[in-house]
C-alpha cells in the first residue's frame, strides 16, 4: 500500500514549504509525491487538475492520499463530495494532517450514502 503525497500553491510567488513541514512531521513512510504546477487554480476541478488526475492514475486499492490541509485539495463542498466519491470507489483512503477534517476518516464510509468501503 502506498503513501501519496498531493500538494498545491496557488501562486508562483507561494511556496510548499508549510505543506512539507506538516507532513514531515506526520512521518509518511515511503511517501510519493504529486506536485502541482506553481500557480493551478484552484477553481480548477481537483479531478482535472493535472497531478491529480496522475495520482489517481497511479493510486490502488489501500493506497492512502496525504494532504496537509483540505483546502490544498478543494475549495467547496461539491468538489470534497466528488473526490471522495472516486476515493471510495477507487478504495483509496484519504488522510488530512491538518487545519479543518484533520481528525475525520473521511473515506471509511460513503459521503452520499453512508455505506463502509468495499472490502
């Protein structure tokens, strides 16, 4: 099972470097990182967002994705709810290391319907 790591800036004036100390200290064994461009909206759909989608390409069952904080991921509850539907579906965790939903399992239950992961 791998450890993925997803990052996002949204300018190229910004840095990872916040990002990076989070999950440092989270201690993420073996991690594989997916870093988007400098500058990716983030009114971009995460599902189209170029690294993303390559994450997702690579990610399989077990495999968990690591962020620091939500909003590296998506702006709004429509996007959460339609990452989460493809995480559980796919059967990739999804584990935020901090800020808001840091101490949620978001992924071991359906976001729509409530039903756990497939085995």
């Amino acid at each position: 099972m791998a450890n993925l790591v997803y990052k996002r800036v949204s300018t190229d004036q910004r840095s990872t470097a916040r990002q990076n100390l989070v999950l440092d200290e989270a201690g993420i064994e073996a991690p594989v990182a997916f870093e988007e461009d400098p500058g990716t909206s983030s009114r971009l759909h995460p599902l189209q967002r170029p690294k993303f989608r390559e994450l997702m390409t690579y990610a399989r069952p077990g495999d968990t994705v690591h962020i620091s904080e939500m909003f590296r991921l998506v702006r709004g509850t429509g996007h959460i709810l339609d990452v989460l539907d493809v995480l559980h579906r796919e059967q990739v965790a999804l584990r935020i290391h901090d800020g808001a939903f840091s101490a949620m399992d978001l992924t071991a239950r359906h976001p729509r319907t409530g039903r756990c992961c497939p085995p």
